[in-house]
C-alpha cells in the first residue's frame, strides 16, 4: 500500500449513487416540484437554509407531514451505482484515497452514508453547504484546494463540471462505468 495516498475526488450523484429528480415528486404524489422549492433546494445545498427550514417548506407547500418531506427528499437518492462500493472501499489499494466533491445537502449526505456502504472509507470532502457555492462555481473548486490540495483525480458525470475542473487545472475523467474508472486507475 502506497503511504502517501493521491487524493480522488469523487462526485456522489450519479457517480456513487444513482439519482434520480423526479422521483421527489413521484414520491410526493405531484406532477412536479414546485419552482419556489427547487430554489429554495439551491439554498439548502449552498448552506444558506438548514435542512429544517427547506422540509417545512416542502411540508407545507405540498401539504404533507415533515417526515413525509423528508422520506420523499431522500427518495431522489435510489442506490449505489454497480461496482462503486467495491471500487471505493479498495481504492487504497490502487494508491488513492477518495474525498467526496459534491453538490449536496446535509440531509442528502446523511442519506448518502445511509446507503452506499463505501462512505465510510471515504474520511472528508468538500460539499457545496459546506462552501456556500455549487460547481463549477470557482469557490467550491477553491474550497477543496484550500482544504486537500488540487486533487490527483477529479471523477463527475457531468462533462461541463469536467470542463470547469480541467480549466483549474485539474486532471478529471467523466464517470461512465465503475469498471472503466477501475482501468482508468
């Protein structure tokens, strides 16, 4: 094992854990989420609002209990993507060491640990309630710099996240598969 680790810096929607937007309204019984909420969602995600604060709001605009809220917020995260929680726990093996690199709320990350196992080898990262920005706004990228160094490896779904990580300077692979990230490596 390799005792100075790379730094992988790992998105978690659609990366680790399959998303999937909709389902909050499927979840909720509604055609779909009510524009005022998703704004409000951006708020909670870059820490202006507290999760409290957005699931009541959810609560009362979509007249259900705040557990309901909740259970159907959680609902957008479906489970780990195939051949992540493999990848993630052995990735020491590899000389890397994984910190999380996402747009997220606290809700949705303690869901996040709930379900994909590998979350517990993954020991920090940056999340955009925590910088008060989202990619690829230059603060969150400025963030995870300032806390753990430009990283090794920067993997996201999202071409134009990739983009903007490449702009930095950052080495990044768009995320397909965890079998072709475990060749990349």
């Amino acid at each position: 094992m390799n005792n100075n680790p790379k730094i992988l810096a790992l998105d978690i929607g659609n990366v680790c854990v399959k998303i999937d937007f909709a389902n909050f309204a499927r979840t909720l019984g509604i055609a779909e989420i009510p524009q005022e909420l998703i704004a409000l969602q951006r708020e909670l995600e870059c820490g202006r609002i507290d999760d409290k604060t957005f699931l009541s709001a959810v609560s009362e605009t979509c007249c259900c209990s705040y557990p309901d809220a909740l259970y159907a917020f959680n609902s957008i995260l479906i489970a780990p993507i195939s051949g992540m929680v493999e990848l993630v726990s052995s990735l020491n093996s590899y000389g890397y060491e994984a910190r999380f690199f996402s747009d997220i709320s606290p809700a949705h990350l303690a869901r996040t640990k709930e379900i994909f196992p590998a979350a517990a080898a993954v020991p920090d990262g940056m999340f955009s309630f925590v910088s008060g920005a989202q990619k690829p706004d230059e603060t969150m990228f400025a963030a995870f710099e300032k806390r753990f160094g430009i990283p090794a490896l920067y993997v996201d779904d999202r071409m134009e996240l990739i983009s903007a990580a490449r702009a930095r300077g950052w080495n990044s692979r768009q995320f397909t598969t965890a079998s072709d990230l475990l060749t990349y490596l």
